[in-house]
C-alpha cells in the first residue's frame, strides 16, 4: 500500500523506509538502555539525560543522513559513562498488555515505569520491534496456510492466482532475518548486550493450546505466549 497513489505525498523510496526502520529499532534499544541503568543510577536523572543526548544524536543523523552507526557509537560512550551501582539486585517486572500502555511512558499508562521503579523494582517491557517482526511472522504464516489454497482463494485479502504465496512465505523469511540482523548491529553499537528478539514460530506454538493461532486481531498470541 506504500507504493499506491494513496501516498503520492511521501517519497518512500527503500532508503527512507529503511532509515524509518532504523529509526524504530534505535529507539527501542535506547528504552532499554534506559529501563536497565535508571533504577541503579549513582545521580538521579543522570540516565534520563544521557538518553536525551543519544536521542538527539541520533535524530540528526535521521534528519542530515548521516551514517547512524556513528550516532551509535558516540551514544554508546554516552552511556558507558554513566555511573551505576547494580549490588543491590532489583526485581525484574515485566510489563504486558495492550500494545500502547505497554511501550508508552507517560499518561498512556499512568506513569507505570516509573511508579515501579519507585518501588524498587527494574521494569522490562516489549519492544516495538518485536511487534514489527510479529506481523512479519502474521504474514508468513499467512502465507504457509495459503499456498495450496491459491486457485480459491479470492477473498479481499486472499492470494488468488495473481500473488505468489510461496514468494510472498520466503520474502518474509528473509525480511525476519535482515530484521534481526540490522536490529543486533545496532544493539552492538549501542552497548545493549544480552537481549535477544523473540522466536515468534516458537511463541505461536507455546501458545496455541491456549489460543488458536487462526484468531487474529491486536497482537494476536503474542501475549498469551
């Protein structure tokens, strides 16, 4: 649909859908960097700041097209620079739900993050960039259901004979590996360590005893997993 007349207003050509992208993931792992050193910051507000500073960073070389590997590296000595004490072991409080409550800080959720790490707790939560790849995974499985469906399938979202389900299952296998690929290059660069994205086939079959994995809709499995 990016491609129709619909969009005739926005220059989406594969650079800026690829620097959007980027965009997504970078601000993920700065969420992160961010949840993980904030409970046990030396200075109060240090984190906050050294995250702002990234940010910034890293909206200007989105903005200039600047590399953003070096945005990356300049951030990651940002944050290797602040001053934390982690021997006193917080408990870790994962956070799920609604896609908005879930990833948002601020009134969305009543200030949630940070009302646990009040309480002395380390917050975890989802990334943006999984639910990414969970549609990615939607489209595959999709795909798989419907390869030997594709001469009466012609349904508003069916494949029909014009589409290709095959191609369309190894395209998405591919964009799920490029995915992560990008995403852990970044991770790197940024010094997040020891974060791993989710393996959504092994999610969607955990998960199926539960909940059908033919019901879509919202996120799906994804949270009964």
């Amino acid at each position: 649909g990016l491609a129709s007349e619909d969009a005739s207003g926005l220059d989406l050509d594969k650079k800026t859908l690829f620097r959007a992208f980027s965009g997504f993931m970078l601000g993920d792992i700065l969420n992160m960097l961010a949840l993980r050193n904030r409970p046990y910051e030396r200075e109060p507000g240090a984190s906050d700041q050294a995250i702002a500073r990234c940010r910034a960073l890293i909206e200007r070389s989105l903005e200039q097209g600047k590399p953003l590997l070096w945005a990356c590296f300049q951030c990651r000595k940002i944050i290797a620079a602040l001053k934390v004490d982690r021997t006193d072991p917080r408990p870790r409080v994962l956070i799920l739900g609604e896609f908005w409550a879930k990833t948002t800080e601020g009134e969305g959720n009543y200030n949630l993050f940070r009302f646990l790490e009040s309480e002395g707790a380390e917050v975890v939560t989802e990334s943006v960039s999984d639910w990414l790849l969970h549609q990615v995974w939607r489209a595959k499985w999709s795909a798989e259901r419907r390869e030997s469906l594709v001469k009466h399938d012609e349904g508003g979202s069916g494949m029909g004979e014009q589409r290709n389900p095959t191609l369309a299952k190894w395209t998405m296998m591919a964009v799920d590996r490029i995915f992560r690929m990008v995403f852990y290059s970044y991770a790197r660069a940024l010094g997040l360590k020891g974060y791993r994205l989710t393996d959504h086939d092994a999610l969607a079959e955990l998960s199926n005893q539960y909940m059908d994995s033919h019901l879509g809709g919202g996120e799906d499995h994804m949270e009964i997993g």
